[in-house]
C-alpha cells in the first residue's frame, strides 16, 4: 500500500532524503536542479519547525543555550516532523526526545531535570492554547440540597493541569521567566498546578500534598462528598474554603450533576 501524501510529504521535505522510502509519492520534477529545489522547501520546513520549538520551550532553549539547542534540535526535528498544518500543537515529542537524548549525550548530564522541565513547558504551552472556560452556575448550585450539592463533581479549568517532579522546576521555570523578581530556592520534590492567571497569564502554582490530593481527586471525577477521602485530615471548612479559593481563582469553573443544572 502507498504511504499516505502527508507522509510522503513529512518524509521528503521535512527530514530529508536519507529517510525517504523507496516508492515515496514526493518527487522534485525532473532536472539538473530537482534536489536543489527540494532543499529549498526542506529548508524553510525546517526552519519552521525549529522555531516554532523555541518558542514553546523557551527556557529550555536558555538553559541549554542558542547554540547547542539549536544543534540538538535540529536533529530531533528530522526524527519527529509535524505532519499536522497546525504547528501551534507540534512539540509533544520533546519532553521524551530531550530523556532520550541525555541517555546518549554525555554533556546533557548536568542538566538531570531538563526533561521535567520540558514537560513544564509543554504544559504551560498547551494551557496557553486551551479553549475559554465557561462560567459555572454558582447560584443555581447553592439552590440544591446538601445531599443534592455532595453528589456534583467539580468541573476544572480547561487550562488547568498537575504535574509531579522530583527537581524543582518550577524554580528554574521562574528564574529565567521572571529574572527581575527575587528567586525562592526551594527544594523538590514538587507538585504543581499549571493554570491561568488572569484573562491572559499562565501561572505556576506549587501546593501542598494534601491541595494535591484533593485537586487530583477533582479532575478524576470525584464527588464533592468524597473529597474528604483525599484531603489527607483537613477538615470541612477547610475543604470548603479551599474550593471556594480556587473557583475565585479560575481553577475550578463549574460542576457536573445527573441534571441539567450545570
């Protein structure tokens, strides 16, 4: 069976001759030239590619430093083109590229929490992209029974996402991001939230093990009555007022029943 166009597509444009395969739809018109012109769009895929990495990793890209990223990185773009129009969703890969490529590049082991980084990053980069929340109906909720209220289950923020890390990474993420502000060195293992921050912010919020718990507990489904499994002790009212701070921060936008109340 023929590949696929955008396959063909991918392979002889974006990561070269030396991947293409034998029977490949792509071909330069015949001439003297048609590996010349083919560079040329080879080229500027790229580019295009490699760019568009630098801008969803930043910090990364500081870490590491121009030269080296852009070496390492066009390396891995020949490995892992898109295949997709939208490049605003390409760079999945590079978290597990970057692990791979500390295994085999010695001079990448004094940076052991790049890959944890990168996986920051690409959050960050997708909670920019997450579509507008909408508004939950608070009042509507406050009408309905207590037994009624502790069946919902809370509804987070399309932008909102928990990642765990052993390095604190947050703390690198911060220093590079915001180096006028006073630099906390904190130590790991963290727990973090990434999320909005205003209407158009990203924020990066570090919390507690029992925050963790009860906020993981929300995005797996949980019902507001068993939320106390997961609070590791803190009591209702603590329960309570910790929801009622992460609604008015945008982290938690409405709530899901058996009826259409939501």
């Amino acid at each position: 069976m023929d590949e696929p166009l955008h396959a063909a597509l991918v392979a002889t444009v974006c990561r070269g001759p030396d991947t293409d395969r034998s029977g490949s739809r792509m071909r330069a018109v015949r001439g003297p030239d048609a590996a010349a012109r083919i560079d040329v769009y080879r080229d500027s895929i790229r580019s295009l590619h490699i760019g568009t990495l630098g801008r969803a990793f930043p910090v990364c890209r500081g870490v590491l430093g121009e030269d080296y990223w852009g070496q390492l990185i066009a390396t891995l773009v020949r490995c892992h083109g898109s295949d997709s129009g939208d490049l605003n969703r390409y760079g999945d890969f590079l978290p597990d590229a970057l692990g791979s490529a500390q295994v085999i590049r010695p001079e990448l082991a004094e940076f052991p929490y790049l890959q944890c980084l990168a996986h920051l990053e690409w959050r960050i980069h997708l909670a920019k992209l997450a579509q507008d929340d909408d508004a939950g109906n608070w009042r509507r909720f406050a009408t309905l029974s207590p037994a009624a209220q502790g069946a919902c289950s809370l509804r987070t923020s399309h932008a909102l996402s928990i990642l765990r890390s052993v390095y604190p990474i947050d703390v690198i993420w911060s220093r590079h991001t915001h180096p006028g502000l006073p630099a906390d060195n904190l130590p790991g293992p963290v727990c973090l939230c990434i999320h909005r921050e205003g209407r158009f912010g990203i924020g990066v919020s570090r919390l507690a093990s029992r925050e963790s718990g009860i906020i993981e507990a929300i995005m797996a489904g949980a019902t507001v009555t068993q939320l106390e499994r997961h609070s590791q002790g803190m009591s209702a009212g603590d329960i309570t007022n910790t929801v009622i701070e992460w609604i008015g921060q945008g982290w938690i936008t409405g709530y899901e029943s058996g009826a259409d109340d939501a």
